[in-house]
C-alpha cells in the first residue's frame, strides 16, 4: 500500500502556521506512515516553529510587496520566479496526495504550481476578509475551507465548506485544568486573573495601553499576565518588578493560562478568536486597524454582534477603556452571558472537518 504524503504551507505570523500543523496533526493521526514536508517563506517565524512541532520544512525566497517603492518591492519578480522553481522542484520530487494551503506568501507559488500539475489543493482562509493569496489560488483549488460565513463574494460558492479554523485539541477541555494552569504560571488563587494578548509578535497599542492602565488594573483587584510578544519583550520586562504583573514574550501553555485566566483583553487575529470561542473567557478585542481591509474589526464584529464579547476600537481607548473594564470586572452576569454566547460560535471539531476535505480528495 502507497504512503500518503502531504504538503503543507502557511506562514508569516502563528495565524498562519498553526492552523497548518493543526491540520498535519490531524492527518498524521488518521494516517501514521504518511509523510509530510511544510513549505514556508525562508526568513519567517514558520522556519523555527514548525521543526519545534516535529515536521520538516523547505524555505521559499518570498516576501510581500509593501505599499511604497523599496528595493524589496523591486526584487519581488526575482524572489516569486525563484519560489516558482523551487516549488516545482519540491512537488517533483516530494510527489504529494494532496497540497493544502493556510495562507501567508510562501503559499502562493507552491500552490499555484500544484494546481498547474493537477494536484488537488485546500486553501484554508481563518479570517472574516481574504488575503490576496487566498484569493487567487481559490479560482483553482478544489476545496476552500472558512471559518466566518458569507464568504461567497470572494470564492467561489460551490467550492466553500464551512468548518471553523483549526485550534489546538487541548483547549477543548479546560474545566480540570484551572488549578494546574495557576501552579504553572504562579498564580495567586485567591485574585481574578486578567489574560492580555497581543499576538505571537506582540501588538504596540495593546502593550501602550497595558502599560499606561497597569495600575488602574491592578487596583481593580486583578493580577495581570502579559504577553506582549517578542518584539516588545525588552521594552516592557522590567514591569515584572511589580507585584501581580507577568509579562512575557510568548505562552508555552496556552490551554494552562486560559484555564486560570478570568477575563481576556485580546487583538482579533482569527486564530485567537477562534480558541478563545472554544475557551469561552469573558473577551474585550481590540482589533489592530492595520491589517488587510480591516479584517480583525470584521473578525471581532462577528462575535461581538452575536452577543460574545466586547469591542473596544483602538481610537476609543482613552476614552472608553477604563469604564468598559471596570463595568466588565464588576458585572458578574454579564461575564456569564458573554461566555455562554461566546462558546455558542466555537467550533470544537475544526480541524477534523477540514481532514474530511482533505480525505475526500486522496480517494
């Protein structure tokens, strides 16, 4: 019997990424001998995180353009030609079953190749707004899995299955897990935990803003755990000093710190949105204004307009902050509530619906 293989591609930031190795997981479980190869831009986070998580990777010479003229925009024919060799190379010599990509540029030449060779494709889309790269490989892909509905204006509809995005199988049982998570992170049982992230990178306005309320935070009788992501690290470790405040760069135990955190201040990347619907905290987003189409206020407008959660822009911060999180604090029912709708829109089984496409495409 012929080994499965699988190529996979996604990258540039862990909205990306781990929805991928997710998926790979999941067919991994459902096909142990199957091989599997990753493909990912050479200068991007997806070169050290997906070997920590066990799978080999190829690097592409790929970027983004970027919206004025730079010497990076003028070498992009250079870098997308040499990506295009080099993923035909990859899908000759690799020969997989079935190519699946979750985004970010490194997807687009290898996908595009595949397609040109008849090997059935998945694009996975984890936002409410498509990337550009999704949205050219979806003219040809075979199957287009989303995680927000009304999506037909950007793909085409007979190819769309709705499945949620994929997230980590150990958030889907957090109950037992509080006391562990506060022995883990050094929590004081006896105080509300407020949880702030700002994305694997970190989120400059989330980390000005935690900053400057700290101590109005701390006088709400929470006690404070920071990520504020590994470009802000330096800039904001010293704030460890105070009592009740942890500030890191990046959480190795994601399902510990949601099981002990009481309250969630969070961007409104599509992953994150997707785990904390699974985890049901009570949640204020605040979406960064400077992505694609403003695409997290979409995200975050998705669940707050159902009654999950609360939306704070980044320009009514100084205003708005302070009453909206107090009111959250106090307000004992509302909490429930937002967790009770919140929990509605998760989609627990995810990443095995999205294998189910992959699975119908390998017969």
């Amino acid at each position: 019997m012929k080994k499965h293989k699988f190529i996979l591609s996604g990258g540039g930031t862990g909205g990306h990424i781990y929805p991928a190795i997710a998926i790979a997981n999941e067919l991994k479980q459902r096909f142990p001998d199957a091989e599997f190869l990753f493909v990912g831009a050479q200068d991007k986070m997806e070169m050290q995180k997906v070997p920590q998580a066990g799978y080999p990777i190829e690097g592409l010479w790929i970027a983004g353009l970027q919206r004025k003229l730079t010497l990076q925009n003028m070498m992009f024919p250079f870098k997308l030609l040499s990506s295009l060799w080099k993923s035909r190379r990859i899908i000759r010599q690799f020969q997989p079953d079935v190519v699946i990509g979750t985004g970010g540029f490194a997807s687009g030449p290898l996908l595009q190749v595949a397609n040109s060779k008849g090997i059935p494709t998945v694009v996975q889309e984890q936002n409410s707004y498509p990337g550009i790269t999704n949205k050219l490989l979806s003219k040809k892909a075979n199957a287009i899995c989303v995680a927000y509905e009304n999506l037909e204006r950007f793909f085409p509809k007979e190819k769309i299955v709705f499945t949620g995005n994929p997230v980590r199988q150990d958030l889907l049982d957090l109950s037992h897990k509080r006391e562990e998570g506060q022995a883990y992170f050094k929590l004081d049982p006896t105080k509300k935990t407020l949880l702030v992230l700002g994305g694997s990178l970190g989120a400059r306005r989330i980390n000005q803003l935690i900053a400057k309320e700290l101590d109005f935070l701390l006088e709400q009788g929470v006690q404070v755990f920071w990520q504020c992501g590994k470009l802000y690290f330096e800039e904001y470790q010293h704030l460890n000093e105070k009592p009740n405040v942890q500030v890191t760069a990046f959480i190795d135990r994601m399902d510990l710190i949601y099981a002990a955190a009481d309250v969630v201040i969070s961007r409104a990347g599509a992953s994150s949105v997707s785990e904390l619907c699974l985890v049901g905290k009570p949640t204020v987003f605040i979406p960064s204004p400077n992505v694609a189409e403003d695409h997290q206020t979409k995200n975050a407008k998705a669940i707050v307009d159902k009654g999950g959660a609360l939306l704070l822009k980044e320009a009514e911060l100084e205003e708005k902050f302070e009453a909206t999180f107090a009111d959250l604090l106090k307000n004992e029912d509302l909490q429930k509530q937002l967790s009770a709708a919140m929990k509605q829109l998760g989609k627990p089984h995810a990443t095995r619906d999205i294998v189910d496409e992959i699975v119908k495409l390998m017969r």
